[in-house]
C-alpha cells in the first residue's frame, strides 16, 4: 500500500487574508487507501489531541485559490491523496491542523427535548464559515445568549458515525443518508414507519425487534433533532445479516457521481462495488452494480432459466442461478447466490435482488422446475412475468405417475411439445389419449400454456428444458464439495473464462449469425434445394415441397409452417422464396443472433479477486466475529456416487441370455432346453 509524506502546520490560526500564520510543524505518513477517520486518527496520535474533548479541523490551500480547502469526509481525503500523488515535494499541500472544544462556551448547553425557535438568520447559516448561532425561546423573545457552537452540535456531514437522542441535523436528507450508513455500519436493516416533512420514524425490519428511531423538524423548519432513540436490538441475527437494503441505489449513487465527472473515465460495476466495501464495508452483490451500466440480459431474449443445486460440504447449503442464451447459443449467467435452503424466503429475495438489477422486460419469461417455492415467489415479485414449466422436468412427472407404455409416450410428448402448428399437436395428442388418457388428463390439468410452444403467451425461444442450468450445476460437480468462499470463488473463475472464450469467440465470427444458429441455417438452406417456388405477388409466393403447398409472406414473414415466427429464422420454404428472388437472409434473421450483437453481450469483463492479503477491509468489519453455522454430520456413510438421472433410468437394461439355447430369461443351469444326455 503507498504512503506519501505530509507536512503538518499546527498550533496556528488563520488571518483575514486567508492565511494559516504562527503555526509550529510536524510530519507525518498517510496511506492511500485509507479513510477519512484514519486520517484524523493519525493526526491525533502524532500531535497529542485528545479527541474526547477536542474535534479537529484539516484544511488546505490550493495554488491559486485564496479559500483553503476542508477535509471533512472520505471523498476530501482522496482529492487530497491524488493531488498529493501529482507533487509529492514534502513542503507541497500542508495540513494546516486547527482544534476546537467540545462544549460552548458561554451561555450554557442544550437539555434534550428542549424546544427552540431559531430566526431567520439561522435560515442563512453558513455550516462551513460561521459558528455562531443566535437562539430564542419558543415562548418568550428573550434571547439566551449567542452560543460558540461545535459544528457536530448540528450535524451536517453525512459521515457521522455515531448517533443519539437529542442531536441535531442540517437537514432531513441529511439524517437520512446518517441513518443508511449507520443500518450498515451496524449490520442491520430498518422499515420506515413513518416519512413526512416534518416527521421521520424508523422501525427495525423485524417485527417483533425493539429497535425504534424517532426525529421530528424543530419548529416546522429544515432543521431535524432525534427525539427517541432504543438502540436495542431483539431480534434474531438471521434478520440482521441479510443483504443490505440500505446500500440503496441512490446512497451508491451518490458515492459514484464524482468519479463520473470525467466521461472518458471507464467505470465498471467491479469499481463501483470495490468503492462500496472499502466506504462502507458492504459487499454488493455483482446483479446490483450493474444497474449503473448496461447489461449483457438487453442484448439477449428475455426468457430467464432458474435453477437450484445443493452444496456438499460441511455446512450445506444451496447454490441457486439464473441463466439465459446469447446470440450464439452460449449460456449467460445472470445472477447467482447461495441460500441456506429452498424456501419462500430465500427465493423472494433472490428474484428481489434480480429485479434490482434487472427490473422488467417487455415479454419477458421464467423457466423452472415448478418447484412451488419458486412459484410461490415469482407471483409476489414478478407478478406480471410469465413462469413456464420445463419439458423435461415436467415429463419426470408423468415417468413416475404413470409407467405404463412411457417408452410409447416419451418421443410424442416431446415432439408435441415443439410442434409448431395446430394440427400437428392434436394429431400427436390423440395418440396419447390412445396410449393412455391419464396422461392427456395430468398434461391438461398441468396448462398447455406452461409447456408446449404452441400455446405459450410469448416466444420462449430455444429454452424449453432448464438444461443450461442444469449445465452449470453439472460444470459445478466438484466445486460444490468445496468450502463457501473457495465454492464461490470457482463459480467465478469459470463464469470468467466462460465470458472471456464467448466474446473471443464473437469477435472471430465472420459468418451471418453466431455458431449455433448458422448451422441451423446452413442446414435450412440444404433442405431448401428440392423445392419449387411459384410467386403470386411480389411478396407472396406459394412453395411446392414433396406434394405439398406452403404459404409464404416476405413481407409480414408470416409462414404457414410457422418456423419463422417461433425460431425468428428463415425456415426451408422461406429459404427456397429467398433463393429464387435472390435475397441475402440477413435481413430476415433475428437481431440477437447477430456476431456484432453477441459481442456487445459480453462488452464487460469479470474481473478476478485480488489475494486476500492485498485486500482493503474496514476495521469494524475486520473485528466482527464471524461463527460458523453449527453441523450435526448426518447418519450413514457419505455418498460418493450422485442419484442416476432420468435419461440413464429410462434406457433399457441388459438382459442375460441363456449360454445353451440363447434364449432370456434363464441361465444355463436352470434351462429346460438343453439337449438330453446319452
């Protein structure tokens, strides 16, 4: 870590011309990446001011600015640092160290709960230049003397640390932002019971917690005193340790916007949340630094696959992701997180923190396992967004309620659930109701809507199973055995080189669309060869394909075989229209298959993690007392091998065959064929 060399001038005071005079001089050593507290803490312990009776004032002058400059909160500090790092001379930049009592000095103190009018020179105060303050008496206009006032009397920096009834606040924005760094600085999360002009009452966010914070405005003015403060806290620690709420957009925000002054400054959501832990100690989660750009979900259909798998070591847990396809047919991580096991609660904010980071998209869709947890919470949170079921996991359903002739029924239903017309998919339900009307009875009482792409509301696209995360859970096999934070560590290293390899990939596309869907394409093209066209209008033309007739319409692209609306692709019958009118297919392939778009997807790297050595960790996180969750090792011995998945349960077994006749069903010993001995 750098530490630069400062001059100290101290014991002094400043003139009228805006000079620090008769100062005595120290020097000191001041690290780059510290906060605005370690810096006063270093000042203090080098000069020998007690900070229980004395507050400090650091200021400095600018070459060419009379005014000196005040160091007062985190952000001062590294506009100090970084001109201290462009002229590091020992005599550059002074501090100019000034000292002020804790107490007034004349005219005695203010008792809490004391009511006070404050005039309309109050109004005017100047919270930087002035430091005195005229106050009268709510019911009488005698004046109670001017008051020498210590600037903490009322507060107006927005990195106080410690609050308590009776103090006094600039303003209500101002006690707002207190209050949000202080929920996390102290670990917790707070509901606001009560916000108005005058008033502003906060309640912790559990219920039966008695932690309570009440202000009010004095007089109806801007100024705002604590007038009730339990700082008490009674409920469970699992109510406490949650995402930080307070972490809110706009409190990040408002730590960014000077670092975005600049506009040719490249600043990526992994700065964003690095300045977040390093000011506050918070770890934001990456789904929430990316609200401050764009993301990679705007450039790729807006069907969303969720998934969970559940961790094997010591203390378990549950590894949860959301995922989608780009362009090329590459898995896209969205979001993921650990919980400590599927429940309501640990999936409501899951899709919470997703819709922070995400919001809503236009016919935007979820795909799951029907698991009800995760129904459960999707209507609360996303109640407009469509939730699909997964073929697959859906057809194990059918599998283990009804067995009979599921080798019959496992190729129709697939097939009916891809069918792209109307009367493809009754002919195929037919043959299930001949095979077994159960089965036609389970599937309509499950929603033609939730599974097949005829009847979906909106295109779901190439999603219809979950299996891309099911191929992050596979990909994570080992990893799962892991400890949380080497677990996580993983996720994050092959998420990397996932999106290192895809955008390598996108950028070395020289083909129409990406790999996937221009082997589709090519292979639509081959098939398109044997066909005749016969056009009717300029637009529409009617193809002859083995006997039969399709429809086709350039301009709408509508297509009776209606490929092209669901796979948004030239099918083989629009190829053939194309080919014999000798158009290029791009204009009639979806955007997001595109090269150029695929590498817009993945324009944002992920950065990997510094060693744990090199990491900034604020004192008051590096001091909590982390226990680890208490484990009872369960019965039996430990698994080695995981369960069989459906696929290797439905391939048919291996029959034994008889060494004498060759016949099943027996062996040699026990068979009845055998030729009689002589």
């Amino acid at each position: 870590m750098t530490s630069l060399t400062v001059l100290l001038r101290h014991s002094g005071k400043w003139n009228d011309e805006g000079n620090y005079v008769d100062f005595s001089i120290e020097g000191i050593l001041i690290k780059e990446y510290v906060s605005f507290n370690d810096l006063v803490a270093s000042i203090s312990n080098q000069l020998g001011i007690d900070l229980s009776s004395k507050s400090i004032n650091i200021q400095y002058k600018v070459e060419g600015n009379c005014t000196p400059m005040k160091i007062h909160n985190d952000m001062g500090y590294k506009v100090y640092v970084e001109l201290k790092k462009e002229n590091r001379e020992f005599g550059m930049y002074p501090l100019c160290i000034t000292t002020i009592e804790k107490e007034l000095v004349s005219g005695g103190s203010l008792n809490q709960g004391d009511i006070v009018k404050i005039d309309e020179a109050v109004q005017r105060y100047d919270f930087d230049t002035d430091d005195t303050l005229a106050l009268d008496f709510v019911n009488s206009g005698e004046a109670i003397g001017v008051f020498e006032l210590d600037r903490d009397l009322i507060i107006s920096n927005t990195n106080q640390r410690e609050v308590m009834a009776g103090q006094v606040y600039k303003d209500k924005a101002t006690l707002k932002e207190v209050m949000e760094n202080y929920a996390i600085s102290q670990r917790f999360q707070f509901r606001v019971d009560r916000s108005n002009a005058v008033s502003y009452a906060l309640l912790c966010i559990s219920e039966d917690c008695g932690w309570r914070f009440k202000a009010s405005s004095i007089n109806k003015l801007e100024l705002f005193k604590v007038r009730e403060f339990i700082d008490n806290h009674t409920c469970p620690l699992k109510d406490k340790v949650y995402e930080q709420w307070q972490a809110s957009s706009s409190l990040r925000g408002g730590m960014i916007r000077p670092k975005l002054i600049n506009h040719k400054r490249k600043y990526i959501p992994k700065d964003i949340i690095d300045d977040v832990k390093s000011d506050l100690g918070v770890d934001v989660i990456y789904m929430l630094a990316w609200r401050a750009k764009e993301k990679g979900f705007d450039h790729c259909k807006p069907t969303v696959v969720v998934d969970e798998s559940h961790l094997k070591s010591y203390y378990t847990g549950t590894f949860v992701s959301a995922s989608t396809l780009d362009g090329a047919g590459h898995i896209l991580p969205l979001a993921y997180g650990v919980i400590d096991s599927e429940n309501d609660a640990a999936w409501t904010w899951f899709f919470e923190q997703f819709k922070i980071a995400y919001s809503d998209r236009e016919n935007m869709c979820i795909v799951s396992d029907r698991n009800e947890c995760i129904i459960k919470s999707l209507s609360r949170v996303y109640p407009d967004v469509l939730h699909f079921a997964c073929i697959w996991h859906l057809w194990n359903n059918v599998y283990k309620k009804f067995k009979k002739s599921h080798a019959k029924l496992s190729e129709i239903y697939f097939s009916m659930a891809k069918a792209y017309t109307q009367a493809k998919f009754d002919g195929l339900m037919e043959k299930v109701e001949k095979v077994d009307i159960r089965v036609k009875e389970y599937l309509e009482l499950a929603g033609y809507e939730k599974w097949a792409r005829l009847y979906a509301p909106v295109n779901r696209g190439w999603t219809m199973p979950s299996n891309i995360a099911e191929s992050i859970n596979v990909a994570l096999v080992s990893a799962r055995k892991l400890p949380i934070y080497d677990f996580l560590e993983e996720v994050r290293k092959m998420f990397g080189h996932w999106n290192y390899s895809n955008h390598k990939e996108a950028t070395q596309t020289y083909t129409t669309l990406g790999k996937k869907y221009q082997e589709m394409l090519t292979l639509n093209e081959a098939m398109s060869t044997r066909m005749t066209v016969v056009p009717s209008t300029e637009y529409l033309h009617t193809v002859n394909n083995g006997g039969r007739h399709y429809t086709v319409c350039l301009l709408e692209r509508k297509y009776v075989c209606e490929r092209f609306q669901f796979d948004e692709l030239p099918c083989p019958h629009a190829w053939a229209v194309l080919k014999n009118k000798f158009l290029m297919p791009e204009e009639y392939c979806f955007n997001y298959y595109k090269p150029n778009i695929v590498v817009m997807t993945y324009d944002v790297p992920v950065y990997p993690l510094p060693d744990r050595n090199d990491w900034n960790i604020p004192a008051h996180v590096a001091e909590e007392v982390v226990l680890p969750p208490k484990w009872k090792r369960p019965p039996g011995r430990p698994k080695k091998k995981c369960d069989k998945p459906l696929s290797e349960l439905l391939q048919p077994k291996n029959q034994h065959s008889c060494n004498i006749c060759g016949q099943g069903g027996h062996n040699k010993q026990t068979c009845r064929n055998a030729p009689c001995s002589i």
